[in-house]
C-alpha cells in the first residue's frame, strides 16, 4: 500500500528520464534527490548509479572473449544444475 500521497504535477524521477555523462554508460538508480531554490532558479540534485551498458560491452567484444564468456555461462548453468 502506497500512503504517500503524491501530486500530479510532481512525478517520480526514474532512471530513464536521465542521460548517463559518459557513453557507453547507464543509470541504474537514482539516489538522495533535493530540490532548492538558488539565485531565482530552482535547481535539483542528485546522486545516480552508473554501469556500463550492456550494448556497450558486446559492441566491444572480440572472438576470444565472445569464447571465454560462453564458456564461463555453460559453466555457470552447468553448476546451477548440480546444486539442485
């Protein structure tokens, strides 16, 4: 149950409503946002949880690691098996 009781005109912020600052980079989370006013500007902060994109990575991938890493997947589902 939801009991804050939030306005209309002031919606939540998610992760994508914001660019990341580098590319190749995205917002996972935000944190710890504050809004004031300043010189007769309102101005908000706050703090982001940044990773790399997924898309980033595989753009990047060479053969040897598309290899090391589809090895280390059969690996990891071959190990989930046997804790069964």
């Amino acid at each position: 149950m939801d009991i804050a009781k939030r306005c209309e005109q002031n919606p939540l912020l998610a992760p994508k409503d914001l660019k990341a600052g580098i590319n190749g980079m995205e917002i996972t989370c935000l944190l710890n946002p504050g809004v004031f006013k300043y010189q007769g500007k309102i101005w908000l902060l706050l703090r982001v949880a940044e990773t790399v994109s997924y898309t980033h990575l595989r753009a990047h991938e060479t053969d040897s690691y598309l290899v090391c890493r589809l090895l280390l997947e059969k690996k990891k589902k071959k190990n989930k098996n046997t804790d069964m």
